[in-house]
C-alpha cells in the first residue's frame, strides 16, 4: 500500500527497544486526547486516550504522558515490535462533540 | 460486527468533475464525520453529521458538500475538483453523547487522484 509517512519526523529503533513519540498540541482549553497508529494503506486505529484531568494513563505497553502546562503528549510504547511500524498521530478533541485537531505525525521504524 | 466501510477504495477524477465518497458508519453509532488527509499529513476534519444533518463543519469551502441517510449513512461531495483535492478521504463514526470515550472508528478511506 501507499505510504503516509512521506517527509514525517522518523524514529528507527531496535526491536525490543522502548519508543517515546512527542506531540505538541495547539489549544489550552483542549480536554481530551487520543494517539492513533497509522500502517500504509489503512485508517487511524486508535491506541489510548487520556483526559486533561490526568496526567498518565497506561495501556497494553502504550503509556500516555500529559503535560498542559506546556501543552505536551508523549506516547511511550514498551518492546516495541515489527507491527509497531506505522505513522503515529495525537489528536485533541476541539470544542467536543469528537472534532478531532490532529497532528503532523510520526513515523516509526521498527529494525528487526 | 462490521467496522466502518468506505467505498471505493480508490478513484481517479480529473479536474473539474465531481465525485461522491461512501461510509455506512459502525453498527449502533450514528454520527458521521469526514476527515481529508493529504500524503504525509494528518486528518483534517470537513464536517459532521448526525440526525440527516451537518452539526460542525471544518474550514473547508462551499464545493464539500455532505448527506447523512435515515439507515445513518453517508455520502461526501465534491464539486469543481481540484488537484489539490488529491487526498485520502476518511470516514469516522461514534455514538452521539460518547464523545471523549474513545468510541470513535475511523474506515479505511477512500483515495482520490484528481488530474
């Protein structure tokens, strides 16, 4: 399938590795945010989300950090594995009603 | 259970046509949303869709119109092509009054090559 990861920031890791993905998000009064994965050819599948009243949430080896003082995410994905390669988006919730303002991406490569 | 289906998977149009992109939403939602998505960029919201009629609307002109059916699905049109229109369209469902619960279902989209 055709890649979405054309000309987006790329983290290569190590098989078995943690990966930390980074996300800067536009709107303070944003309260609620999610981080997708993208593979080629496919539609974002949502991986976790967290609300502005938290500060961490945790997952199948997906953890979420939220920083809102100034306006961070971080996505931080244990061991990471082969089907880990894929473009990885954080969106935030604009205004509810799930408008979501999403990201630029990134891409993660996964070296086996 | 059936996910979110789009179709078609892809088309090609040239500029100045007019095409029309389908989403039957996850069984049991019933709000629409269509998201644009340019190569290497992220989802871009167009506009919502819920009880046959648009709720929100992205910054995104006149030419995209949308429907939204009784049975809750829905269509997305574009008129007057143009080449920047290229893109991935993604149809995405939910359950009004589930926002900010994650129960939001994105399809696998519609790639449109306009020339």
């Amino acid at each position: 399938g055709e890649s979405v990861g054309l000309h987006l920031p790329t983290l290569s890791v190590q098989e078995g590795d943690n990966s930390i993905i980074n996300c800067a998000y536009s709107n303070s009064a944003s309260d609620y945010f999610i981080w997708y994965k993208q593979e080629s050819g496919k539609g974002p599948q949502f991986i976790i989300d967290i609300r502005s009243n938290m500060d961490k949430r945790q997952g199948q080896r997906v953890t979420v950090l939220l920083n809102k003082t100034v306006k961070h995410l971080s996505l931080q994905i244990a061991a990471t594995q082969p089907g880990d390669s894929a473009v990885y988006f954080c969106a935030e919730n604009v205004e509810g009603n799930n408008r979501l303002a999403f990201g630029k991406g990134n891409q993660v490569v996964v070296i086996p | 259970d059936a996910g979110v289906t789009q179709s078609p998977t892809h088309l090609i149009k040239t500029r100045g046509q007019q095409v029309t992109l389908r989403c039957s939403p996850k069984s049991g939602h019933d709000t629409v949303s269509w998201y644009q998505q340019a190569l290497g960029q992220g989802p871009q919201f167009i506009f919502q869709y819920y009880e046959e009629e648009e709720r929100q609307r992205g910054n995104f002109p006149d030419r995209f119109s949308g429907h939204q059916f009784p049975n809750y699905s829905s269509e997305l049109n574009v008129n007057a092509l143009l080449l920047g229109d290229s893109a991935l369209y993604l149809c995405a469902s939910s359950l009004v009054g589930q926002q900010n619960t994650g129960e939001l279902f994105f399809g696998e989209g519609s790639r449109l090559t306009v020339l």
